[in-house]
C-alpha cells in the first residue's frame, strides 16, 4: 500500500496530503448532492479548508473545469 500523495487542491491551490481510501475526506460528511456538485466543477480533490466549506453548503467555490454544466447550478441545495 502506498503512502499519502501530495496533491493540489483544485480550488484554492493550497497543497494537501491524500491518503487515498484510508484518506480524511472520508470523514468530513460529504453528501452525494455535493459529490455531484464538487464532480461537475472539479477534476480531482480539493484541500480540507475547501471540501469542508462545500459540506457546510457554501457554493462559492470557483469552478475550474472549462465546462461545466448549466443545470449543475441549480441544485437545490448542498
């Protein structure tokens, strides 16, 4: 098994150690809706500061995917 891989978060770019299936993003309370939300915006992972803003219901983050879907901003709610 390999050890934590440093990524960088796609939203704020802060870099941040993933852990992979023993990883903490497990443990934050991500619903599917905002998995859903977080996959329509984002490529990879984001750093604990910004997955747990998007767990909290903040919609604010910056989407850095080229295209994201229109319907993905009318989701109800996080």
């Amino acid at each position: 098994m390999r050890g934590p891989v440093t990524k960088t978060c796609e939203n704020c770019r802060q870099d941040f150690e993933c852990g992979g299936y023993q990883c903490w993003c497990g443990k934050v309370g991500i619903t599917e809706p905002q998995m859903d939300w977080i996959a329509a915006r984002f490529q990879d992972c984001l750093c604990q500061t910004c997955l747990t803003k998007v767990g909290a219901g903040d919609k604010g983050l910056v989407p850095l995917k080229s295209a994201a879907p229109a319907q993905a901003e009318s989701t109800e709610s996080l």
